[in-house]
C-alpha cells in the first residue's frame, strides 16, 4: 500500500475562484504583506533607537 492509497486527495490545485476574485485576492494579500513588513521594520528601528540612547546615556557608545 502506497502513501497514496491512504491520504485523500487535497485538492489544492481545483478552486472556484474567477480570475477577477483571484487577483483581488494576490491584491490584498500583497498590500498586508507589505503593511507586515512596514510594521516590523517599525518595531526594528524604535528597538534600535532605544538601544543607542541607552547606550549613550550610560557613556558605554561614544
């Protein structure tokens, strides 16, 4: 017996999606995309920016 005898098939290449709910799809899927990556860099920069005025503060940078 083959693992494919006892997995059902997924499915995943068969959708009922038109063309047009596909892109709106790719659309939104890529602008949250890019707000994820905006927002982490955020975060990124103030944990840095928190960082050198610690280290400035304490006399441990300059």
């Amino acid at each position: 017996m083959s693992i494919d005898d006892r997995m059902p098939p997924t499915g995943l290449g068969q959708t009922n999606w038109t063309d047009e709910q596909r892109a709106e799809f790719l659309r939104r899927r890529r602008a949250r995309n890019l707000l994820l990556l905006g927002a982490l860099a955020g975060f990124c920069l103030i944990i840095y920016a928190v960082a050198i005025v610690k280290l400035h503060e304490y006399g441990q940078m300059w």
